[in-house]
C-alpha cells in the first residue's frame, strides 16, 4: 500500500467500519440530517466509483464537484480516488463565465452538481465541449432548464458497493483550484503522498507522522473515538476538505453544515458535542461571536477544545471577544496555503503593532526572490517550502516555472507572501506582496493596516487597496464595514486610531465606508471588489 489517499482511508474503515464517520445536517428540502459509519460512507463512495468506471471513465480524468457540503460531496471525492479519477473543486458562487473558465481549465469530463445549480450549469455547459456526462443532487428547482443528467441516488441504486478496485499509487494526483486574492483560478497539483504529509500532518495529530501506510490503521485502532471534527466552511475550499480529511485519517467523527449560519454551527457545537471548528478568519469567527453575546448567549462549549482558522488571519480584536466569551477554548490562527499546506502557527503576542508573527515549520524558509537563497534576520522576502510540495499549476508552465523551483535536489514551493524572520527563526509575515501598496517609494502591505483597522470598535470588517495618486504614485485606501447599530467612523478619527499602530505612510488617505465587505464563501478577501470600491469614490471620504 502506497500513500494512496483512498488505501489509507480504506484502511481506516477496516480497522473501525461501525465507529460513526460522518453527520450531515439541514439536508436540502427537509431540514434532515444523515448519519453513516465508517462503512456505510465507504460503501457510497465505492458506488460512485462504480457509476463512473462503468460509464467509460478512466483513470486520470477530470470530475468537478460543484455542490454544497454534505454526503454527495465527500462520497464523490472518495469515489473519484478509489477509481483513480481526479476530484476538482468547484466553488459554487461562480457565474456562468467563471464556470466555462474553470470547467475548460480543469478539463472536466464528468461534474457532479447540486440541483439549486443547474441554471448555471446548462449556461455553462454549450461552451464546456469536453463534458460528457453530468451526475445531478437533489431535485432542481421548478423553472429550471432541462439537463441531460443522471440522478446521483439513482446512480447509487445502480451501482455494487464493494470494492474490488485496481492497485493505486501515491503519485496519483489531488488537484485544488484555488481563486485566491487575486486573478483567475489556477488547479494545484498535489501528488497525494506529499498532500498527506503537508497537508494533513502525515496522519497523526501529536506531530510525529505515520512511517509506513500501515501504522495509520493501526494509530486508528488503538487511539479510540471521541473527537467530532467540524469545518464550518465550504468543502470547495481547500482548508475545509483537508480538516475532513484529517478527521477520517485519525478515525474520528465529521460533522457539516450544507452551508455557515453562525447560530446553526453554535446549536451543533453544543448538541454534537464537537471537539474542534476549522473555520476562515473573522469573517466567520465575528458572526459566532455576535451570537455568543446576543441570541445564543449562554451556549454550552464544554466540549470544544480548539478553534482554528486558515487562509485569512484572525483580529487581535475578534480573538480578545472570543477569548472572553469562551475560555477554555484554544484559538489557533494556522498560517497556509493551498500551494504549501500548513506552514505554522501564530505566536501568541500576534499582535498589529507587531505583525503577523508565526512559528514555522522546519520545511519554511523565507528567501530572497531574485535569489532564491535565505535572508538574513530582519531583510524582506518571500516565504518558501521544501520537500512536500505540488508538481505545480495544472496547464500552466509560465506560472508553475514563476511559483516553483528546485534547489539540492529537493522541490521548493515560493509562495506570495511577503515577509521577515528574525534571529530566533519566528517569521513575519507582511502580507501578498501582489497587493503591496507603493506609495512614495515605502511599501504598504493590506493585511498589516486591516489588522490596525480591526481593532477600531465601530469597525466590523475592513479591506485595504492601493488607488492612484498624482503625488505619491499610490496611496493607502481603506474600505470599511461598520458594526450593526454603530456609527460609520469618519478619516480622521480612522488615522489617529491607526497612528498608535502604524508608522505614518501607512495610514489610510481615504476612507470608503460600505454596507458590506465582500469575501468568498470561505471568507477569503475580493481585493478586486475593494479596489474598484476606492477607486470609483472620489475625494478622501
């Protein structure tokens, strides 16, 4: 057995087949909820693996998952690994031309999708020619087109639930498109071996990774049930599919949410007794925050050990209101990538008069870009990872040579983050240098003011971009969301609070106040939205 990430977690439901695997609440059209053991979820997956192979489908092509969290979503990921296929996530806000963009980058030949989305598949679909067969979620809504699809519970029906699968290696690949800040998306390349060593801590929750494939069932085992696992953010997302993934491999329990309603994820912390919440910066630890202190003040957390956030940085403000309402909860602000997996975690003095501060991990490294060789304490540049990391971008060689290189013979990883390390190897992080800031010649980096912003009580979310300026080149804007029932700050009073924060050329010149930040589903910033929010406002309010 290679570190095949469908051998590991089969090996995983033969050590513990009846220990409960998965809970899916707020079914769509019944508000029910689904629970399956570890072979009942295993049994689905190879139905769908069936379906596919018995459809003509071979190994290495393409399936995109354009669905909800739930059942279908992680039954279909692990048939597409059991058949050697290769899973694509979708994320399930884009429009008819993201999507022709993405299913034709991907080369998707098969796509499973949520019926509440077959509007925006039949668009998509004349321009898609490489698409050949469609497996439908649910019934569709009652005006919407027609499609030549096969249901999903009709195809199960249909299809063995044994195994009886062909040998599989740990070359296979795991494929994560990710949008990022900025730009169209882009397909990482995760051989899967690498991903479970980076990505999902290489089986074991202590730190010290599995030696052989087999010591995973065997941890399995022998380590026992109890912890319930539960990513509030969407699965299309790579942070939410990997806390899944890690849950399965320690032989734990998985709970989802169709989709984030704070007071809903609150209610099953309390009722599902869950262990640890993987969520995406403030944009969704604020609204559980709000709850805590109005509707569902009171809720029971005496289960919860851990709340964890990757792909957006955490508030000194939003970690001091949680601290205080739950604490003897545990909160990690996790530094990584979809490109590197985990990197490291905050320090605990992470602060905005500081920066992002974060122990890494002895795989990171930050270099000089030109370079590529480290920098000594205190230079800028740019974070690095070795050893476990992606062949590269699918379809995308300019980008991969930009992004990827090698060095003594081991594979590197150049992330976009900008960043410092000091004497004692605990890392900085400046923030994307693809949204730096030059105005003047000094260089702003958007996360490190937001954080400043942040810690403004009447401010509730905040968004940083540069705007031309005849003067300086650039200068610093700030596109701000008020706290319900709060007055919107004005500039002024904006730059004298970040004053104590930050160095001068750093405070923002123009404020923009709006109704709504816009992020992703998974709370990921629109850098473009917010700079073209500053840019159409005219003067410095």
């Amino acid at each position: 057995m290679d570190y095949n990430l469908a051998d590991l977690f089969e090996s995983v439901v033969d050590a513990v087949p009846e220990r409960e695997a998965l809970v899916c609440l707020d079914l769509p059209g019944t508000g029910a909820e689904r629970r399956l053991t570890y072979a009942e979820l295993d049994a689905a997956a190879n139905r769908v693996a069936h379906h596919l192979t018995g459809a003509g489908f071979r190994p290495g092509e393409h399936v995109g998952l354009h669905l909800y969290n739930g059942v279908a979503y992680l039954q279909t990921l692990f048939g597409c690994l059991k058949a050697r296929l290769v899973p694509v996530n979708v994320n399930y806000r884009y429009v008819e031309d993201e999507l022709v963009h993405l299913y034709r980058d991907a080369e998707l030949t098969a796509l499973v999708f949520d019926a509440d989305f077959t509007a925006r598949v039949a668009g998509a679909l004349p321009r898609t020619e490489r698409l050949r067969h469609l497996l439908r979620v649910g019934t569709p809504p009652a005006h919407a087109p027609r499609l030549d699809a096969v249901d999903l519970a009709e195809a199960e029906a249909g299809a063995p639930s044994g195994r009886g699968f062909g040998p599989r290696s740990g070359d296979d690949l795991f494929i994560i498109y990710t949008g990022g800040t900025t730009g169209l998306p882009k397909g990482v390349m995760w051989r899967q071996e690498d991903l479970f060593f980076a990505g999902l801590g290489g089986g074991d929750p202590t730190g010290t990774p599995v030696a052989s494939p087999g010591e995973l069932a065997e941890r399995v085992a022998a380590g026992g049930a109890g912890l319930t696992f539960f990513p509030a953010a969407p699965l299309m997302h790579g942070t939410a599919t990997l806390t899944s993934l890690i849950a399965f491999h320690y032989g734990q329990r998985l709970v989802l949410h169709r989709s984030f309603s704070p007071l809903d994820v609150l209610r099953t912390v309390a009722r599902e007794r869950v262990s640890a919440v993987s969520l995406v910066g403030d944009a969704m630890l604020r609204p559980l925050v709000d709850a805590l202190r109005g509707p569902l003040a009171g809720t029971d957390l005496s289960a919860l050990f851990t709340v964890s956030s990757s792909g957006a940085i955490l508030s000194e403000t939003v970690r001091a209101d949680f601290a205080e309402l739950a604490p003897k909860v545990l909160l990690i602000n996790n530094f990584g990538s979809s490109e590197s997996g985990f990197n490291g975690t905050a320090t605990a003095d992470t602060a905005p008069e500081k920066g992002f501060r974060i122990h890494v991990n002895e795989r990171t490294a930050v270099v000089d870009p030109g370079t590529l060789e480290p920098v000594p304490p205190g230079v800028p540049g740019r974070i690095a990872q070795r050893g476990h990391v992606p062949l590269g971008y699918w379809r995308d060689e300019e980008k991969t040579a930009e992004t990827f290189f090698e060095r003594d013979g081991e594979r590197w990883v150049l992330l976009g983050d900008m960043a410092t390390v000091d004497a004692d190897g605990v890392v900085t992080v400046l923030g994307r240098g693809s949204q730096c800031v030059n105005t003047g010649g000094e260089k702003v980096y958007p996360e490190e003011v937001e954080q400043a912003l942040k810690a403004h009580p009447d401010v509730y979310d905040a968004l940083v971009t540069g705007v031309p300026d005849a003067v300086w080149g650039q200068r610093v804007a700030a596109v701000v969301q008020p706290r319900a029932g709060a007055r919107a700050p004005g500039l002024e009073e904006i730059q004298n609070h970040c004053r104590a924060r930050l160095a001068g050329y750093k405070i923002p010149r123009q404020l923009v106040v709006t109704a709504e930040i816009r992020r992703s589903p998974s709370g990921k910033a629109d850098y473009r939205w917010a700079q073209a929010v500053a840019a159409q406002a005219t003067g410095p309010a």
